[in-house]
C-alpha cells in the first residue's frame, strides 16, 4: 500500500491543517476511502435493513445500488442508519440520558427507550448500553 506524504496531502487539498491544533479538515471523498476498510467490516443484517429502509430496497430495485452492504458503507454509515437492529439496556438507557427519561415517562413522547432510541437517539449518537460497538463480521 502506497502512502503518500503528508505534505502531498496537504498540496492535493485532501487535508487541510487546522490552526486550532490538534484538528485537520478532510476531503468527504478522500475520508470516505479511508474509512471503508472498517466500515465493510461491520455486519449488515440485509433482511433487516431493506425492512427497515424501504427506500434502500427501491433503490436496489431499480438498480441504483447493488445491495444493502453497499448501500451502507457508502450511503448509510453517513446518512446515520443502523446496519442492524440494535437492542438497549432500556433501564440503562432511561438512567444514562435523564432526557430521554423525561421524554419517555413524563412527556410520554415516545412509547420506550427503545423506541428513541430507534427513531432519533441511534442518530444522535447515543450508545445502547455501556461501551457499545457496532457489530462487526468474523475474520
């Protein structure tokens, strides 16, 4: 694998040195290469996913892309989808985000931690349990 310097980086525009030290701007394109070695280790439960994003399984119908797996390492990760269904430690979640408490048993806004999870808090970065990954596919 051929690395370029950082300099040639830096000269091509696919970073950017920040001068708020330790940050570094990144080319959308160029970040989404390095990514995809991890991002196509992460296991995509397909029936799942085409379940749960009917417009990804029209797309793939009408050939726009050519599977779930594809979809969500280049679209999806990005577009904040779950790959698979993620179930929470329900009474870990309500006590870690007193927010979601709140909006869950008090302004009964969503039915479970489960279903805020599902439809906004997976987007809005909160983890289902303590020291949550995403599952990943066995070497």
């Amino acid at each position: 694998m051929d690395i370029p310097s950082y300099a040639s980086l830096i000269n091509r525009k696919l970073i950017m040195p920040s001068t708020r030290k330790p940050f570094v701007g990144i080319d959308e394109h160029f970040m989404t290469q390095l990514l995809m070695p991890s991002l196509e280790m992460i296991r995509v439960d397909e029936p799942w996913y085409l379940q749960y994003y009917p417009d990804v399984r029209d797309a793939i119908e009408r050939g726009l892309v050519p599977g779930a797996k594809s979809h969500y390492c280049r679209y999806g990760y990005f577009e904040h989808r779950m790959p698979q269904r993620i179930v929470i430690d329900e009474p870990w979640y309500l006590t870690e985000y007193p927010d979601v408490r709140a909006a869950v048993i008090e302004a009964k806004s969503f039915d479970t931690g489960q279903d805020h999870f599902e439809r906004v808090g997976y987007q809005e970065g909160r983890y289902p349990y303590p020291n949550f990954q995403l599952a990943t596919i066995a070497r």
